[in-house]
C-alpha cells in the first residue's frame, strides 16, 4: 500500500512527464505490437488463402507470379494454356477438377475474370464453404453476364440489371483518355457474398467472355490465362510437379500453394525484421524517455526522498519504488498501446483487405498481445534501474534542512 | 536504565581548506525513558548535527550512542533505518512535510515504515490536533501552525519511544509555538514518549524545569578561546 501511494503521489506530481512519457510508450508498443501481428497474421492468412485450390498451372513463369496472379488476382499472367493441355490435365486421374481462369480486362481497376459456373456452384474455397450468391443469380456461360464480388460491387456501386463495358488491361490508368474500353456491354446478374478472399475483389464473367472480347488476339481466343487445380489426393501434386516443371518446360506447375507463399514471407522476411528492429528501437527510445523523465526529477525529489528516509523508509523501498513507478508509466503506457495497436492494425487492415481482398482480422488474440507489453514494462524497469540507484545514494542530512 | 545513552561522541565536518571542524563533542548525555529535555542552542552550536546523530541520519567519527540499549554506531544504514522507523520520531524545524501528499497521507507515511499503516489511528491523530476537517489538504494548502501540527502529528504516529524535536516552534508565532509546543508534550506524555528538545527561543524554553545550554554538553559548541 505505501509502495503504491509513494509510486500514485510521485506520478500526479510529475504529471505532464509521466502524460508525455506514456504517451511516447504507447506509440512504441502500439508499433511493436501492430508490426508484430501484421507480419504474423498477413503471413498465416496468405499461406492459407489457396481459394480450396491445391495448385495453379499456368504458362512457363515463377511459382509464385502463378499463384498471385490466378489466385490473388495481384501480377499479370505470364501467357497461355492451350486447350489441349487443359484437358490433358482434366483427364489426369489424379485432379479432381479444374476450373479455367481468363484474364486481360478491368472495370475501373476491378479485374474481370473469365471463369466456368463451376467455379461458384461445386467448389468450396474453405473447409465446407462454398460461394454464395448474395442477390440475383451465377452468370450463364454464352451471356455477356457478370457475378460481382462482394467487396467489388460495394466499391464500384453496381446492382443488378446495371450495365458496364469492360476497359482492356488488367489495370486502370489514373488518366481516363488513356484507357481503352470494349463495346460489348456486360449485364449484371448476380452479387456473390463476402467470402473474405481475393475473389470479393473480382468481377466474374464467362470464360469465354475474355476469349472472344473484341481486340483480343484471334488466334488465341481458346487459350486460358490459368488453370486452377482441386487433386484427389494431394501428394499427386508431387508427380504432377516432375511432369510439368522437371520434364515440361513449357508450362509451369505450382504446387503447394501454401508452400509458394510461404516462399514469398521468405524473400520478404528480412523487410520483416527491418519492421521489427525499428519498433524494437523506438520501445526502446520510448524506455530510455522513462529514464531521462525521472532522472531529470531527481534534483526536485532530493528532499523528498531524503524526507522519507528520515521517516525510517529503508534504501531499498525507495529503490523499488523508483523502479515501480518506471514499470507503472510503462503499464499506463502499454494499455494506451492497445488503441495505437488497434487504430494502426485497423488502417492496415483495411489497405491489405482494399488490395488484395484478403481480410486480417484486428482483434484477433495473440501471445503479442502479453509478451510487448511485458517486454515494455521490462525494459522501462530497466531504465528506471539509473535513476533509482541514484534515489538510493541520496544523502539524508544535506538533503534536509540546512545545517544548525 | 536510560533510553538514550551518549558517550564521547564526536563528529565535525572538513573546511573547504581541509581542515577538520568540530561541531559535536559530548563527553557524555543521557535520557530516561518517557524524560522531556530542552536544549538551549543558538544557531551554528551544532542541534541539528546533534539530532541527526541520534537519528542515525549522519553517523559520527567516533563514540557511543546507545538507545534502548542498543548501539547504532556502527550499526548498519538498513539497520538505523529500521531504529528510526520503529522508536524515533522526529519533528523538523521546517516541517518537512511531503507536499505532493496529504496531510492524512503523510501522517500515515509516519507510521508506515514501523508499525504499519494505519489510516484509522492517522485521522484520530489529525483529529486530536484539530485538523480533522483538513484530512485530504495539501499542505500547501494549510497554514504555518497547521503545518506544524502536522509535522507533530507525523512524529508521533509510530508511538515512538523517543521524540527528537528540532526547534519545532522556529517557524511560528508566540501563539502557535506554544500551542504547537503543548501538542508535543501532552502526545509525548501520552505514548509516554522521551522528548529531546533543541530550541533558541526563550518563551519555549522556560516551559522545561531545567534547560542546560547545548555548549554545557558539547564541548564544540563552546567559544574557542582566541589564539595567542
């Protein structure tokens, strides 16, 4: 009870320091904690987004262009699949199925994607979920129809029955004149429901939509820009990797795709602990403030502390309460954190979702959420250790009353 | 059996020059249990030096002080703090209360290092001195006798077995100084407390029997016969 009343008292004393100090760990935690779980989460959640997909086969290019492109929906395609490899893949005892993806198109920065119905009406893109259709219908193979994902359609601000014509190119230049839009019209017929992957982002038509858009190479009209692939049993994926990747050299066959992003966190992770170093280094900037904060007050608690010691309070209680009220501003400063942590994990969410349509979900529990603040209150009571031992060395009697 | 037993002890402090300057020199002093002592003492003769020593707060060069039979010289600062927690109380000539804290707040941090806290015990105190309705003032807020009467209630919030008071009544006026010093002897005789009383003021003085000066016991506050 005395360690706490000394620790309140000296807190409301230097109340503008103690406000300016937790304030400056709040930023620090709030940092540590976002970088730490948007590097965590974005990680988990891109190495599971695989759509229900067990790998992509596209035209001969990196693994992982593959993957972001046909099942996030992010680079460009890196060529063609003819039909016939379409279907020598279909025919494959070991695929369960696969569904074509054509692309090339965008409506105002939203990618049109060329797929079958099958791709809505048999697949599950997540354990036992399949795509719902929120308003109207699937589109009909044949029709200039379109099935807008849900975030897609809430952005551009289509509803059914309205109609658009589809710009070339996959992305939309800032400068309107320099877009090029088709002439066929596209209906829409249906609205999916959020699914929380990047197919919210897309605008899906028929397949054979992107084949036969006007100024599309003729000659490539039945080609497809990737195929997505469901295998019966997974381990397949590995003779289909030697057939296509080792023995092949004209298509490319990634597989797993978990193991593909995975790959990518790889190249990317030393920016990862960039990121961390630097929330590391501001925390610990922020526990060096607690140091100076209380080492600059120690002139002006001289006599306080001397006060208490001619009360009977021992050395060590006013170390330690030094060292508490460090570890106190610290705490004051890692619960502040959490609306840095949530407003900053908030904003980043929301680019992350707008970009690639894949949601991180900011309230989502983590070890972070015990280990920073901890790690935070530690390295305060760490500093609090300088201007502690210098309330321990103060000298009683010259710190009283003068002399008589 | 004394409760305060003092034999040849000496402390002085170095001149910038290096020269050491004596400031306590007391061949021997002694306190009864429950004893009330005034000192006379002008300024510079060394009271508060003298009062620290006994304290435990400075630690002199050599001698004996002995309270309740045990030694602090040479006792270690943990262990002087605890002394001083548990069986001194001690009233500052300027006050020294803690001004970020309550007046309750700083009776209880009287007791708080001995016998415990006791916020009960520390509002009856306050009470007894007439500042039961000042319980939550700072003491900024309060004025000068009521500072003092908290200093006073402070000091004796432990029960301590001995009171050092510091001209406790330098700061206030006639009035308040003998009011202030009434409190400290009726609260002294109460905890059937000793009280050892350092002053220069003469109207305080004469409220004791016998009043030795402190150059009668210390022979550092004597004038210095001048060199040939």
């Amino acid at each position: 009870m005395t360690l706490w009343l000394l620790v309140r008292r000296s807190l409301r004393q230097h109340l503008l320091s103690t406000i300016v100090t937790a304030l400056s760990l709040s930023l620090a935690g709030g940092l540590l904690m976002t970088v730490w779980s948007l590097k965590t989460q974005a990680r988990q959640t891109f190495e599971r987004m695989d759509g229900g997909w067990d790998a992509v086969l596209g035209a001969r290019s990196s693994k992982l262009q593959l993957v972001l492109n046909a099942i996030f929906h992010l680079e460009a395609s890196p060529g063609n699949i003819r039909p016939a490899d379409l279907a020598t893949l279909a025919a494959n005892p070991a695929v369960k199925a696969v569904v074509p993806l054509a692309m090339g198109d965008n409506y105002l920065g939203f990618r049109i994607v060329g797929t079958t119905t099958n791709h809505f009406t048999d697949h599950e893109f997540a354990e036992a979920r399949k795509f719902r259709v929120r308003e109207g219908r699937v589109f009909e193979d044949g029709y200039r129809e379109a099935l807008l994902g849900a975030f897609a359609a809430q952005k551009l601000g289509l509803k059914i029955g309205d109609e658009f014509k589809p710009y070339h190119g996959l992305n939309y230049a800032s400068k309107p004149s320099d877009n090029v839009q088709h002439e066929e019209i596209y209906v829409v017929v249906g609205i999916l429901d959020a699914s929380n992957t990047p197919a919210d982002r897309v605008v899906w038509i028929p397949v054979a939509g992107i084949q036969n858009m006007a100024g599309h190479d003729p000659a490539t009209a039945q080609d497809v820009s990737a195929a997505l692939v469901k295998l019966r049993d997974p381990a397949a994926g590995f003779r289909l990797d030697q057939l296509y990747n080792k023995q092949g050299d004209r298509l490319t066959f990634a597989w797993p795709i978990g193991t593909v992003m995975a790959q990518l966190f790889d190249k990317i992770g030393w920016f990862d602990n960039v990121l961390t170093l630097v929330a590391w280094l501001v925390a610990v900037v922020a526990a060096a403030s607690v140091l100076a904060s209380i080492y600059n007050s120690m002139s002006a608690r001289r006599r306080d502390l001397a006060i208490l010691r001619a009360l009977g309070a021992r050395r060590r209680i006013i170390f330690t309460a030094i060292i508490a009220e460090a570890t106190t501003i610290a705490a004051i400063g890692a619960a502040c954190g959490f609306f840095v942590h949530f407003a900053l994990l908030f904003g980043a969410a929301t680019l992350v979702r707008t970009q690639t349509g894949v949601v991180i979900e900011p309230f989502q529990p983590g070890w972070v959420w015990l280990w920073a603040p901890a790690a935070l209150m530690g390295l305060a009571a760490l500093a609090g250790t300088v201007p502690a031992f210098k309330a321990y060395d103060v000298d009683v009697a010259s710190s009283l009353s003068p002399e008589s | 059996m004394s409760l305060l037993e003092i034999r040849a002890l000496r402390k002085g402090f170095r001149s910038p020059d290096g020269h050491l300057l004596p400031v306590v020199d007391i061949p021997e002093f002694s306190l009864a249990a429950g004893q009330a002592v005034a000192l006379a003492g002008p300024s510079g003769t060394g009271k508060t030096t003298f009062l620290n020593l006994i304290a435990g707060i400075l630690t002199p060069d050599s001698g004996s002080i002995r309270i309740d039979g045990q030694e602090i010289v040479g006792m270690t600062e943990h262990g002087r703090d605890r002394l001083r927690a548990n069986a001194i109380g001690y009233i500052f000539q300027s006050f020294n209360l803690l001004q970020g804290f309550t007046c309750l707040e700083n009776v209880v941090l009287g007791m708080s290092f001995g016998a415990g806290a006791n916020p009960a015990r520390a509002t009856d105190l306050l009470r007894r001195v007439g500042l039961g309705d000042r319980l939550h003032h700072f003491p900024r807020q309060l004025s000068t006798g009521q500072q003092q009467r908290v200093a006073v209630a402070r000091a004796m919030a432990g029960k301590p077995r001995l009171v050092l008071a510091d001209e406790p009544t330098g700061n206030l006026d006639p009035a308040n100084a003998r009011e202030a010093l009434a409190l400290i002897r009726e609260t002294c005789t109460e905890n059937g407390s000793a009280l050892l009383l350092v002053s220069h003021d003469r109207d305080i003085l004469g409220a004791f029997d016998n009043v030795p000066s402190l150059a009668d016991i210390n022979r550092a506050a004597r004038p210095q016969p001048a060199r040939a």
